[in-house]
C-alpha cells in the first residue's frame, strides 16, 4: 500500500541521550560528581592539573556533545582524539577501573534515569578500556 503525499513518513527519530536529561545540569551534576572522587584519588589525582575547573568544563563540553548536544566541544577544540589527547598519562587496568568506578557513580549521584543510564554506562565501560595505554605487569608477563 502506498502513502498519500498528506501522510507523514519516516518521521521518527529516536532520542539521544542529550534529549532524555532534564537538560544540561544533570550532566554539570554528573562531572562535578565525578571529579569530587577524582580530588581524594590516590591514583588518578596526579593525572590532573591543580585546578580541575578547566579539565571539568571540558569534559562537560564533550559529554554535551557526545551524547548529542550542542557542539560547543568541537567548535573549540576541534575533534574529541580521544585516545590522542589522553596518551600522555599512564592509563592502566588499575587507572581505568578507578576512572570508570568514579563515573559509574556519578551517573548514580546526579540521578541519571533509564535508558540514558544504561547507554551512558555502556558508553564509559567501552571507552574507559579503548583509553588504557600501559599494559600491566600481568599482560607483560603473559
């Protein structure tokens, strides 16, 4: 059966996780959760300047447009390079799994819902451990 002209077609457009928080200030609640347990990190706090505030609004920028905001990230700095701009720092299992346990919680702390929750934890698991750039002893020695 064919469409008339005046019936709607392929209008659907599945929703980003951008579009299903309650704006942008759940994702300012999940960065400044996150780098809350960055500050008492033992491992991961010399990884960051002195100052967090410029690496928080970064990483806010990015997980705006990631998770298909507006694209003020890219405008600024260009493209994320994520494994570029990351392989300075040491990131090891035991980096990563910190990182990734930080975040996990953060999401949890700024009260995202499902099934942003899920997508964004989906998200940080993969690319948490496409980020490790040091093997640890164990891999060595395999």
């Amino acid at each position: 059966m064919a469409l008339k002209d005046d019936e709607p077609h392929m209008t659907y457009k599945p929703r980003s996780v951008y579009d299903l928080l309650d704006g942008e200030e759940q994702l300012r609640q999940m960065v400044d959760a996150f780098y809350d347990q960055v500050e008492r990190d033992a491992v991961l706090r010399p990884m960051y300047p002195a100052d967090l505030a410029e690496s928080k609004r970064r990483l806010f920028l990015f997980l705006v447009q990631f998770f298909g905001g507006p694209t003020r990230y890219s405008e600024e700095r260009g493209h994320p390079r994520l494994r570029m701009r990351h392989f300075p720092f040491a990131i090891d299992r035991q980096a990563r799994d910190h990182w990734l346990d930080h975040m996990l919680r953060a999401i949890d702390v700024a009260g995202i819902r499902e099934p942003a929750r899920t997508m964004m934890r989906d998200y940080f698991e993969r690319s948490s451990a496409f980020l490790i750039n040091r093997p640890d002893e164990d891999d060595i020695q395999k």
